[in-house]
C-alpha cells in the first residue's frame, strides 16, 4: 500500500502511530457485509451416542434458518461410519427443509460396494456426494487402494457420475496435500476431478487469508472455473487443532498460538477469541470478493452462526 507522503515517516524510521492507523489493516477499513446473503454450507460428522446425537440435532435446528445450500455428513475413516452417515443424512432429508451432501470414499471398500452405498443413497433421494479417497486407517502409515477399489478421489468421481448424476464436490489443499508429489501435481489433481464431473472444491481449513487467495490465483491459472470454496474451522480448541494440523498439513501462523495461551482451562474465554479470530478472517475473505463459505461446525452452532451473520446471513422470517 502507498503512504501518503505527509504521513511517511521521515528518513525510514519505525512508523508511528498515525500512520500505522492510516495505513495498517482494520476492521473499518473493510466493507460491510454485502446486501447479498452469502452462500453457506455446514459440515457436520455422524454421532456416536445419544448424547452427542441431540447435540448434533440442537446444532442443526440452530442453522437451519440460516438457509445454506447443502448441509454436509461426514464419513469416518475406512467407513467406519457407515450406517450413521446414512442414518443422519436420511434423517435431514426427512425431517428438515435442509439439502444433504454425503461424504463417501475411497478407502478399504471395493468399486462395487462403494458404488452400492452411492446408490443407495440415490434411492433415498440424496443428490450430492462430497467424493474423497480417505485417510489410511489408523496404524497404517502408507495409503494403499483396496485392490478393487477406487485408488483416488478422481476415480471415484468418475465411478460415481455413472451410477447417477450426483451433484459431486471435492477436496482442495491450499497448503498442498500432505502426501503430494508437489504443488503442481496435487493442483493438476484438482484438475482431474474436475475434469471427472467435480462442480465444486472445498477447500481444507487454512488460518492465512494470503495462503486461500493464492490458492484462488494459482486454480484459475490452471483453467480451474468451478467455484472453490474456503473451508472455515472456528478454533473452539486451539490444542486440538495445533495436533490436527500437523497431520493434515494446514499451518499454524506464527501470531495463533499466542492468541490462546492460558485459555487451555477457559473454554469460554477461547471461544470468543475464535470467534474474533475466524471473523477477521471470514471478513477479510469477503471483502477480496469470497461469497461462499463451508464451515466446519463440529457439530456446534454457536461459532458458526456468529461468524455466519458477522458475513451478513439472517434466519429466514417465520411462516
Ligand atoms: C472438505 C473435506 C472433507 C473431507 N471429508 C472427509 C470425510 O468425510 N472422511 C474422511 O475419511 N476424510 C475426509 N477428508 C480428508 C480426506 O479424505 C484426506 O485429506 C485424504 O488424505 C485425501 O482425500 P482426497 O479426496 O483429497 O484425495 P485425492 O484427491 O485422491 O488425493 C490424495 C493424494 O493423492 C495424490 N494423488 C491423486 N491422484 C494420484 C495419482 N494418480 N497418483 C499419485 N498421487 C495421486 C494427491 O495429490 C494427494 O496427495 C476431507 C477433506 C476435506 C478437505
């Protein structure tokens, strides 16, 4: 950014205080939040307990006014969760004006059963799959395709549009994958489950507004047009996702830990810093033109919802 010249601190020196208000990044500085509702989609994953399940349930009855474009299940690793992501999805279906997207993958199931789940879920009426390879399972250091399976999310791609034409998104890697060759295969990647009838990325969570935009840069430089849209995590516990992270290949900034230190016993506390926290960065998303945002809820409303109206979405009115 250019300093005006009657602000310019003289000879180089540090920059004081007026101009560091004058020219350094701040909320007012940023737009309004758009006449425009933004375009939204809430991930959830499957319960494991009666507990968790009315949590879940309390979460969803919470951002179903919010009105997003799909609501999307997860699918635990190795299928592990099969049933319950069934169960949950059909349970949108039948008892929310909501639109699922079931997560399916790859790993440890043959081309046929996998294409049987997919089916199925047509049959129940589900019209969008989020199609992903997978993680390898616990204790296994290495991928490796089932011998009759699908070996990447591109194949299943392809293998899903031939049972029915699902509405199919993917995952993105804004920080690269962590098992990619490099950055421009795992872009040329993206490409090929495009290419194999994706209409839409999701990116994983990121903390850096920069690391997404040139993400953003680098897929339209790659002929990729479909919408590519930020993963948003609201950091309700920053230890977790510190651990998460180092897995999944998303950076930790250099200014985040400091920004949780000693709220580790003060749950309170922290979720309000991450509120401000994924506000600014959701805001300052928008305001370089993003208008579509997946949030990964972890099954919570409260963040999500914040962050969501802080963007300028309103509950539907009653009736
Ligand atoms: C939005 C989102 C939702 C997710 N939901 C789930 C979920 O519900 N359940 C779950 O278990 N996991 C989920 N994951 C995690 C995901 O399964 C893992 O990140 C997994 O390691 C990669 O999945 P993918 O679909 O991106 O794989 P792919 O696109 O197949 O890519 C996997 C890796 O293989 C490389 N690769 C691809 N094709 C080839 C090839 N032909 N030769 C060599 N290398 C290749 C890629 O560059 C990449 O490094 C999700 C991730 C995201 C971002």
């Amino acid at each position: 950014m250019d300093i005006p010249p009657s602000t310019a601190a003289p000879g180089g020196a540090a920059p004081g205080t007026l101009q560091r208000w004058l020219t350094g990044p701040r909320f007012a500085g940023l737009p309004a939040p758009a006449e425009a509702a933004p375009r939204l989609s809430f991930e959830f994953f499957p319960p494991r307990t009666e507990a968790l399940e009315q949590q879940l349930w309390a979460a969803i009855r919470r951002l179903e006014p919010l009105r997003p474009r799909f609501v999307s299940v997860t699918y635990g690793a190795g299928g592990s969760t099969q049933e319950r992501t069934h169960a949950t999805v059909a349970r949108i279906l039948r008892e929310t004006a909501l639109t699922p997207a079931a997560h399916l993958t790859c790993v440890g199931a043959s081309r046929a059963e996998v294409d049987a789940v997919a089916r199925r879920y047509w049959e129940a009426g589900v019209r969008h799959i989020v199609a992903l390879r997978g993680d390898p399972p616990a204790g296994q250091a290495r991928y490796e395709p089932h011998p009759e399976g699908y070996a990447f999310a591109a194949d299943l791609v392809a293998g899903l549009a031939r049972v029915a034409p699902f509405e199919i998104s993917v995952a993105a890697y804004p920080e690269t994958h962590p098992a990619a060759l490099s950055p421009e295969q795992d872009l040329d990647n993206l490409k090929r489950k495009i290419d194999a009838g994706a209409t839409r990325a999701i990116t994983q969570y990121f903390f850096d507004t920069d690391v997404f935009l040139r993400f953003l840069d680098r897929c339209l430089a790659a002929g990729i047009t479909v919408p590519v849209v930020p993963g948003i995590l609201p950091v309700s516990n920053f230890a977790q996702v510190r651990k998460f992270s180092a897995m999944c290949g998303a950076s930790i900034p250099a200014w985040m830990p400091r920004l949780f230190e000693g709220l580790e016993e003060d749950p309170e506390t922290r979720r309000m810093v991450a509120a401000v926290v994924a506000a600014e960065q959701v805001r300052l998303l928008q305001a370089n033109g993003v208008d579509e945002f997946h949030f990964y809820t972890l099954n919570r409303a409260d963040l999500t919802y914040a962050i969501a109206h802080l963007l300028g979405a309103r509950p539907a009115p009653a009736g």
